[in-house]
C-alpha cells in the first residue's frame, strides 16, 4: 500500500514541502476540538500544560513538539499544508512558481504583512532568514535538510523572492509551511543563536514572546497589529485569545490531574492509561497520528554490536510491535509497519519485514556466531550482546515500552541495558555516539524526513555509510515528477529495512487534551496544536 497525496499538486503544476526523541517533531489543519454553538470571540487566558521543557524557542531552532507548540504562535511561513489533502495553501505567499526541475522557487509575498516591531514582510527579509537557517548548520536540526544546497535567495523586488538551490528540491516547497522556516524579524536574526534560543525574539506570527522560564513556561501574549493569517484558518487577523501559558509538567499523571482540578486548560502528551478516565470525566480529547519516521530504535552504525548487521536484522523480528501497543499504549497507537508512519505521503507498508518471528531472530544470530551463554544471553568472542539503549521521558509511556521491549529481547539472548536521560544529554549523547540504540522519532510531513535521518551528508546520527542508500535520499530529493519520487522512496524503505538501520516499533500520535471551554485548537499537518482559532468560552 502506497500513500501520495500532495506531490502532484505540487510539482505537475508551475503555477502553485509545509530526529530526535520520541515525540519530537516540525507543519496545518484538522478538525478543530471544540463543537459548541457559542460563537467564538476575543479574550482569555489558556493555560496548556508541556510534557517537557521546549530548551529552545527559536522557531529555526526548535526541535521538539512541545518547542514547537509554543513557536508556532511567533511566526508565519511563506505557506501552509491542509492536514487532510497535503495541498499547499497560501500564508505569507499570496502564490508561487516552482521551476521544472524543482531548483528554483519563485514566491510572491503578501502587501501588509508586518513583524511584531511593525517592520515589513518583505522579500529582503525572506532573504534574511533563509540565509540564518543555512547559517546554523546543525543548530537546525531541521532546517539543514530543508535547504541542504540552498544557493541563493534573489529579492526580484520587494514582494517576489526567488530561492534557487544547486540541485532539484522537490521537497522544499513542502518546508515552507513548518515552523522551522517560519520569518523572524532581521533586527532578531542579528542576534546569537543561543540568545534567540531563550528569547526575546520577534516574529511574524499572531503571538509575541512575553518570557521563556527554563523548566517552568513560555508566556505569549495576542499580537494586537497582526492583520494576516493562512489561507486554512477559519479567521484572519489578531487571535481570539489574550495569553497563552505553555507550562511545564513533566510527570503525565500531574497533567491529567491539573487539568481534571482546573489547574490548566489543556494538556498534551495524554498518557494511554489517562485517555479513558478524561473522557469519562467529559474532557476532549484531540489526536492524530504523527507523519514521518515511527517511533524506533535508531541504531549507531559505529559502534561494534549495533554495527553487526545481523544483530539489527535480529532486532527487527524480535520485538513484538502488537504486544507494546496492546499492552503498553492504547488503540489511538498502531504498530509500525514501515521506515515511514502510514500517515506520510509515499508510504510503504513493509510489514512482512517486520513481522514478529522470535525463532528466526535466534536462527539469525546463531548463523553469525552470537551463541547463548549459561544465562542465556549471547556472547561472541567472549563479549555478551547488551545493547546500550538511550531514552528521555518527554512520552510518558516510553520507559514502560521500553522494559517490555527489554524483555522481549532477553527471550532471544540479546541484553539490553537502558539509560534515562534528560533531553539535552540524550542530544549530547547522540552527538557523542555513546550508545547503540537512541529511541525516538521525527515528525514531518514529507518523506524527505528520510533524508534528514539517515543520510551521511546531514547530522549522520546514526554513523551509516552506505552509497546505495544515500543515492536514494538524494535522488528522491532530486525527483520533480511526483510518480518517479514516490518509486524511489518506497525503495529507500525498504532499503533502511532490509539493512536495519531502524527498529520501528509504533506510529506516535499526538494526543491532547482539553477542558469543555476550550475549543478550535487545530492539529497542523505534523500534528501539532494550533492556537490561532483557539478560544475560551
């Protein structure tokens, strides 16, 4: 089964794209939670509770769904993406030109649009922050795969800006609708990228940044001269609501609980175990499953155990996907079924790859000479298989799906020794390579998340050197005919599969939820929360 939505509409016309932990993410709406017959109005204060610290408020910057959440609000992009179709709507870009060979993408700007300082939108000022993305390098996260062979942005005049890459880059219209490529002012680009990280910034969007407490909250406040907003979005101009309170609540239960008490308006991150006992007390829950790369174990290629292709391709098969969701997580949850969650454009079902077959994992390992040990766990050469697990609690089941995993693995001899860590040393420890498996997940609405997760030429986390493999992230990246892109995708799966470079488990989704006030906050095409249409009644 293949999935392919919005390509076509955007690459056969030439008139007119929007990894890291588990839950991590960067994309436009869907069905608003809410449903009452009051109409909205302005006015209130939404209190919504994190699951994590968002580190960085940097839209350029942000890495996380919970830093995501609270950028969003900031900054416009050229464009949006519809959720439910993949077309690409207009935002900032009134319309758009995409050359033929997708390396040249032509956008013309929106009169009237202002940053927060009153400052114009203009072309000079896309410009700006294209330029800074690429600046940053592996500070954005994202962004360095966005514009990876970005040449040049032209201001034609002051409401046409023409980006031209050195190569094809069927994606990047796509990228335009994410927070990631969201406008800042030029007077806040000027700043340092740790600065901007921890505010002040000013932006495009219909919030401005009050404060940023680390481990505590973001504080925005309603943008009163905002006269734009997406084509989606149910009304343009200023938002309903006055503020908006991201506040940090780590623990799940504590969140359940402060929303049930009135504490908070909202909650992300709901725990499976809370999704029924909130419904039952007549909180809303909204959800969608994340597009991108599932929820997985990404392996570190350079090291000597997770570097053993056979030890990888015994992971695949050992780990019983329909037992963690069952017994772990809830039916908002499916397993995993392919290097891509079923919600991507492009999508390939490769559950053959991945069906749960414990005998053929000991038959794999035992053909390479991983033979069982007295207690069971294998050994080669003298040295037991135990597998370093890294993991940060920013998903409240994590660990619990991970210790079943755990004991999944013990059946077939493979140790596993798991390592909580908080969300900035899991980052360290990636860069460092001190371990072999990392759990998470990446979020985007395009299959060139792919690319940002495997490929050499980008962050390279996972350490793999493999040409066949990158041939085919830069060939899709490179392909303007939306046919001959979804062919190659579909092989750079399986291909990600069949060497295990990824352990997929399930497909994350983002569940949330609110008090019987709150309504219209919509879930973007990556599934996170949008305030704009929020109001409280």
């Amino acid at each position: 089964m293949t999935g392919s939505r919005h390509q076509a509409s955007l690459l056969t016309s030439a008139v007119v794209l929007s990894l890291t932990l588990a839950a991590c993410s960067s994309g436009s709406s869907t069905s608003p939670a809410g449903g009452a017959s009051a109409k909205p109005h302005a006015g209130g204060h939404l209190t919504f509770a994190l699951g994590s610290d968002p580190i960085c408020v940097d839209p350029h910057q942000a890495a996380t769904n919970d830093a995501v959440y609270a950028a969003r609000g900031l900054v416009d992009s050229l464009t949006d993406q519809d959720s439910a179709t993949g077309r690409i709507a207009p935002w900032l870009a009134t319309s758009w030109e995409v050359s033929p060979d997708a390396s040249a993408f032509t956008f013309h700007l929106r009169d009237g649009a202002t940053f927060s300082d009153g400052t114009p939108v203009d072309a000079q000022s896309v410009k700006a922050n294209f330029d800074a993305v690429v600046k940053l390098g592996a500070k954005s996260i994202f962004g360095s795969g966005y514009l990876s062979g970005y040449r040049s942005t032209e201001v034609i005049d002051a409401h046409t800006a023409k980006v031209t890459f050195d190569h094809p880059n069927a994606q990047f219209l796509q990228a335009t609708s994410t927070t990631t490529l969201g406008l800042l002012a030029p007077a806040s680009l000027k700043r340092s990228a740790e600065s901007l990280c921890a505010g002040p910034l000013t932006g495009s969007g219909p919030f401005t940044l009050d404060s940023y407490t680390p481990g505590r909250s973001v504080e925005l406040s309603r943008r009163a001269n905002y006269t734009g907003g997406s084509a989606l979005w149910r009304h343009t101009g200023p938002a309903y609501l006055d503020k908006i309170t991201f506040k940090v609540v780590p623990e799940s239960g504590v969140r359940t609980g402060s929303l049930e008490s009135g504490q908070v308006d909202a909650i992300a991150g709901v725990a499976p175990q809370d999704e029924a006992g909130l419904t039952s007390q007549g909180e809303k829950l909204l959800s969608r499953s994340n597009p991108g790369v599932p929820v997985a174990l990404s392996v570190n290629a350079g090291r000597p155990q997770s570097g053993d292709i056979a030890v990888r391709r015994a992971l695949e098969v050992a780990v019983d996907r329909k037992e963690v969701v069952d017994t772990v997580l809830s039916s908002s949850y499916h397993p995993a079924t392919s290097s891509l969650s079923s919600t991507t454009d492009d999508y390939q079902d490769n559950a053959k790859l991945l069906a749960y077959d414990p005998a053929a994992a000991g038959r794999i390992l035992d053909a390479a000479g991983w033979r069982a040990g007295p207690d069971g766990t294998r050994a080669k050469n003298g040295v037991k298989l135990d597998l370093k697990v890294i993991l940060a609690p920013n998903f409240g089941p994590n660990q619990s799906v991970l210790e079943l995993i755990q004991q999944q693995l013990k059946k077939v001899g493979i140790g596993v020794t798991l390592k909580v860590l908080t969300i900035a040393d899991y980052q360290l420890a990636q860069k460092s390579g001190d371990y072999d498996l990392a759990w998470g997940n990446g979020t985007r609405a395009d299959p060139d998340i792919l690319r940002t997760a495997f490929s050499s030429k980008l962050l390279n986390l996972s350490r793999i050197q493999d040409p066949r493999l990158e041939s085919l992230l830069d060939a899709q990246a490179s392909a303007a005919d939306p046919a001959k892109r979804a062919g190659i995708v579909a092989t750079a799966q399986r291909r990600v599969l069949e060497q295990a470079y990824q352990i997929p488990v399930f497909e994350m989704t983002s569940v949330f939820a609110l008090s019987t006030k709150v309504h219209d906050i919509t879930l973007g095409s990556s599934s996170q929360a949008q305030f704009h249409d929020a109001w409280l009644s």
